[in-house]
C-alpha cells in the first residue's frame, strides 16, 4: 500500500479539521504531510507523539473541544508524562519531571 496516496484520499475527501499524529520530525510521512500544510488549511500536523497524547487528544475530540485547544492539550499531556521514576530510601516512588 502507498501512503502518499492514503493520506491523500482521505484529505481530498475532507474539508473539516484534519489532525495527524507523526513520531518523528523530519520522517517521511512527516514530511510528506508538511508539504501539504500549506495546500490544505484543514490539516493540523503533530509529532513527536507519544501514548499519552493519543488518549489525550482521544478524549478531548469526545468532548467536542476546539480543535486548537485539543491540539494544546494533546501536546500538553505528551511534555508532562516524561519523567523519571525513582525510589527513595522509604521506598516510596518518587517522580522527577524534567
């Protein structure tokens, strides 16, 4: 299957908001979706996306929450769910965030 082609039938398919989630910047799917950013106004572009960003950005589309403020939210969740677990000497657990 091509996903250039995928990705296109589904955006000339559709002219409602559009959000697609990518791993890495600078990938190729990544990339591919930028050089559409400016052709189509409907699309939204994250990466860097993470587990906690999906549900989040899940949870919120549910809602009905504005489409930049799902965005925000989505990216919010992804920053404050990385962190490092510790133990301290009681061992309790402990969240460092960075």
């Amino acid at each position: 299957m091509n996903p250039e082609k995928t990705i296109n039938e589904i955006i000339s398919d559709s002219n409602e908001p559009i959000i697609c989630l990518t791993d890495i910047f600078g990938g190729s799917i990544n990339n591919y979706i930028m050089s559409m950013l400016s052709i189509h106004s409907n699309i939204h572009l994250v990466t860097g996306v993470n587990l906690s960003m999906i549900i989040q950005l899940l949870m919120d589309l549910d809602q009905g929450i504005d489409i930049k403020e799902v965005i925000n939210n989505c990216i919010n969740s992804g920053q404050n769910g990385i962190f490092e677990c510790k133990k301290n000497k009681n061992n309790d657990r402990v969240f460092d965030s960075f």
